[in-house]
C-alpha cells in the first residue's frame, strides 16, 4: 500500500511539471485604431519588444506587426468608455529579426468584455486605455493561458473621434507547454504504476 502512494506521488508529481509554463510580454507602437458601434480594430502596429519569448530575455527592434479586432460594443460609446464583446481576432506577426520566427507567432481572439476606458491628464488630454484577455495558439501550437493585452491611445484634447494613432500597447501571455522529457519521465511513471497493479491483481 506505501508502494502504491509513492507511485501515486510521483505520477502527480509528472504531470504537474509536464505542464511547465512561461511568461511572454510583448509590446507594440503605432499604427491606427478605428472604432464604431461594430467594434474596435487596430491595423498597422509594429512589434517593438518581445520579453522571455522562446526562454530568451528582452529582444528589441522592429520584429514584426500586430492586428486585432473586437466584438460590438455591448455599452456606454466610444467619447466616454464602455465595454465590447469578446470575440473578434488577436494576431501577432513576426518577420523574422532577432530570433523571432517569420511568421503569425500568436493567432487567437479576445476571450471576455474588452474594457474601453478614459482619463483625462493633468495637461487636459485624454488617455484612453483597451483592456482584455485573449485566448489563442501559439506557432508551435502551445496554448496561451491567462493572456491580458492593454494599449493606450492619447488622443489630444479631442474626444476619440472613430479613429486615431496608438501610443502603446502591452500583450503578456502566459503559455503552457509540454516539455517533452518531463512527459518521457511521465510516461516511465505511468508504465510503472501499472506494473505495480498487475502484480498486485495476481493471486
């Protein structure tokens, strides 16, 4: 019987490093944001830093684009804030520079409401601020888990008029990954649990 909860250990004790995870943070620049009562859509972003992306530290340059469109707007409007639907596209492009992969790095959508908010500065301008969490896969087919993207647009002293340039915007992505010798030492576990229980099922 002690046999077998060590065993039980050690095959939860697997699984749960089989899931290693890590944390991507990403940010972009420019590029323009529409909006309507249809939904937000950004065209045009560059990809400027990639943080912790392929186990590497802060990667710098013009790595390639990011686009994205949300759902409808659910409530308040687009001078003052509300909230849009989730749904719509999330799309990370790199170009190969720096390491980075030339191709769509993360393809996904946003998961929940889109918060649109707005504060107005200390010089009178107006700081509106897109929050919301995505969901989606990665080049490699890893899923991103716990995705949150914030992009701040300064729009002036005028009202968001249904478009305008972005400032910034954040993307942190935490992915889980298989790593494949966990999973080796994993399935070496299961084999021997199971061969534990046949010789314990033998008369």
């Amino acid at each position: 019987m002690k046999r077998m909860l060590w065993i039980a250990l050690l095959v939860f004790t697997l699984s749960t490093l089989a899931l290693a995870g890590s944390s991507v943070d990403f940010t972009n620049d420019g590029g323009t944001l529409n909006g309507s009562s249809s939904g937000l859509s950004l065209s045009g972003s560059e990809l400027i830093a990639a943080n912790g992306f392929g186990g590497k530290g802060l990667i710098t340059g013009d790595l390639g684009s990011v686009t994205f469109s949300t759902g409808s707007l659910s409530s308040g409007n687009l001078q003052t804030g509300g909230v849009f639907n989730g749904g719509g596209s999330f799309v990370i492009t790199g170009n190969g520079t720096n390491g980075i992969p030339n191709e769509v790095l993360f393809n996904g959508t946003f998961s929940g409401p889109v918060t649109w908010t707005v504060v107005t500065l200390a010089d009178g301008t107006l700081n509106y601020t897109l929050t919301g969490p995505i969901s989606g896969t990665w080049f490699n087919g890893a899923k991103a888990v716990g995705a949150t993207v914030q992009l701040t647009i300064n729009t002036g002293t005028t009202p968001f008029n249904g478009s305008t340039m972005l400032s910034s915007g954040d993307i942190n992505c935490k992915t889980v990954v298989p790593e494949p010798g966990t999973l080796g030492l994993l399935g070496t576990g299961l084999v021997g649990l199971a061969g534990a229980l046949r010789l314990k099922a033998k008369p």
